[in-house]
C-alpha cells in the first residue's frame, strides 16, 4: 500500500453502487440488460427541468453560487421556513456526510436501526464513530430500542423515513415519543430521501417536530422523486446553528451551476413532477399486489422500490434474476430490493421472477 492512509479508512468497505445495466450484460453475455437496483426514477426530468439546464449549459465555465442562494431562498419560501434553516449540499449523502464530519469525534456513538441506508456505516467508519445498530422487528423500526440504545456518548440518531430498503415508514407521532426520551444535544436525523412516494399522512417532521425539538434535522433530496440524480443536489432543514456547522464542511461549489438551476426548474414545475410521482406510486402498488398475488410476503412500500425478504436465499435468487437481464440490488442474508421502473420493465421483473422461482420449487 502507498503512503499510510488512516487506520479506520484502510479497514474500511467502499461504497458499492449498484451494476449498471451495461455491466451485466457483458458479464452474463446479454444482448441487453436492464436496471432496478439503484432506485432512480425511471423517466427523464420533465420539460421545464430539462429545458432549463439546458440554457444554464453554457455558463458551465463558471462556478456556481457556493453558497446556493438563489436555491435556499426558494426551498424556505417552498417549505414556509426562514432561509436561515436550510442547507445545501451535494446530496441529502453529501449533507449527511457533513452532519458526521461537522459532530463526530472518534469514539462518539451514533444510533440506526438496521438494515438502513448503506451510507450510514460507511460514515460512521471514515469518522471512526461507533456504530451502534437497532435490529428492525417486523422490517420497521424498533423506536423503544433506538431511545434505549442511546448513551450519553450518543451524538446522532439516525432514521431513514421510509426505511431504505425495507420501504417501511414511521409517523411522526412515533418519532416525537424518541424525541421525548432523547437529550437535546442528540442530533436526531430524519433522511427523507424517498417522502415524495409516501401515499399516507405521516406527519411533517419540519413543521409538526421542529418546533419543539431543535435537535432534529430533516434531509431530503432532488435525486429521486424530481429524476435528478445525475447532478445530485439536496437539502437540510435544521436549526440555523446546525446548517452554519454544515456549511463549515461543505466541500467548495459542491452544488454545481447546473444542479442548482434544475433544482429551482423542479421546485416551479412541481405540479408537473407530482404527475410523474403519481404514476410511479400507482405502478409500484401494482408490483406488490403481483407480489403477493404470486406468494410473496413482502412489507407495504412506501418508497419507489419493494423489499422482498429472502434471507439467505438472496444473493443466488438476485444473481439467477441478474442473469435473466435484470439488475436488482441483494443485501446478502436478508432479501432483494427491486426499484420501481417502467410499466414494462416491471412486467418484465416480474416474469423473470417467476422464472427463476418456478426453477427453484
């Protein structure tokens, strides 16, 4: 190895995306292949988004607004907040990794339920932070567990709300009783990457939790619902004194010209998007009754992908699934998750599917 990287990064995984469709098909010999494994929203950004970017393209010689103003500015007037509460950074992943960088010091603990969000870990391992994990009962979130696994070395809780990859909620009446037994200079960290796919009323954390509780901090993100996820721009909304420790570690420009122009392009045509959104729900509550109508017990999905629980069974159903074409993302030993695409791909899923599980009865 060159040069002495530090003893917590050099133990540490990377972060493993998920295979591109390209990938396995040259690797299984595919004619083509498709993606479900990372997801991402199906169709392009709507017009006006895409319209937008591409007149800001040839400003691209310049850097951006460090700062995003332009952007904090309409997210405030969006979520009717003070401009002062929100953050901007490259990702609701890249904000989440400045919560660590700005509020852990080796040896401090952070608490999430787990499986969760695969960026977690890998946060807490390049901070050397103690990871402390709640198991899930039932593929949610065990609250009682989580407030009983903080000590007084906890500096961050964190909820995926939906969970990602179980796709499994919690209403904000069930995050306000963690809150009640949670020291007030716990971080408590709602990622709500996936709340634009949430079809019933959870509660709004900005509005019905921070409020009382300034310790809690909302992420949310571009990426999915808004098809962004190539230029990759998300949002806190926090306490003005959390967002100036983040904005202390954003890494410089980090929220590009461009991502900085769709995402206002997609906060003026979110009626536009929220049609998009509609179809996507619609599709995805199509899967899971296919699901279940073929056998599989699954949990409700709340998110843009479906969670199917096949324990050790998983990695060699994905890989058969993968040969057949599909792409879609294991988590060895505890099931597959399946994004939501296309009317067309997800028939195709599932008839791949029901291949390979036919082949194996």
């Amino acid at each position: 190895m060159v040069g002495r990287p530090r003893a917590t990064v050099a133990a540490m995984a990377s972060y493993r995306p998920g295979k591109s469709a390209t990938q396995a098909a040259d690797e299984h010999g595919l004619v083509e292949a498709m993606k479900l494994a990372s997801n991402e929203n199906p169709y392009p950004p709507v017009l006006p988004i895409v319209e937008a970017v591409v007149e800001a393209a040839g400003d691209v010689n310049r850097y951006g607004d460090h700062r995003a103003t332009a952007l904090r500015a309409a997210l405030a007037d969006w979520l009717k907040v003070d401009a002062e509460r929100i953050g901007c950074g490259c990702g609701s992943v890249g904000l989440l990794q400045q919560l660590f960088l700005a509020y852990i010091d080796p040896g401090d603990e952070v608490v999430y339920p787990w499986p969760s969000f695969e960026a977690y870990p890998v946060d807490a391992a390049i901070t050397a932070a103690t990871a402390v994990t709640v198991p899930l009962v039932d593929q949610t979130f065990d609250l009682d567990a989580v407030a009983e696994a903080v000590t007084a070395r906890t500096k961050l809780v964190v909820l995926a709300n939906p969970n990602n990859p179980t796709g499994t909620v919690v209403h904000v009446r069930d995050v306000r009783s963690l809150l009640e037994r949670v020291p007030e200079d716990v971080l408590v960290v709602v990622d709500e990457a996936y709340r634009e796919f949430v079809t019933i009323d959870l509660g709004d954390p900005i509005h019905d939790l921070q409020p009382q509780y300034p310790n809690v901090v909302v992420l949310r993100t571009f990426s999915k619902a808004y098809g962004l996820a190539g230029l990759r721009t998300g949002y806190a909304v926090a306490d003005p004194s959390v967002v100036g420790q983040l904005d202390k570690v954003l890494i410089p420009f980090a929220v590009n010209h461009l991502a900085q122009v769709a995402s206002l392009a997609a906060i003026a045509a979110d009626v536009e998007v929220r049609e998009v959104i509609g179809r996507l729900t619609t599709e995805r509550d199509r899967v899971v009754a296919a699901l279940r109508s073929d056998g599989w017990g699954l949990p409700d999905a709340m998110a843009n992908f479906v969670w199917l629980p096949m324990g050790d069974r998983s990695e060699a159903i994905s890989r058969e699934i993968e040969q057949r074409g599909v792409v879609v993302r294991p988590f060895p030993g505890l099931g597959i998750r399946v994004t939501i695409g296309t009317p067309a791909e997800n028939d195709r899923f599932l008839a791949v599917l029901a291949k390979v599980a036919g082949a194996r009865r």
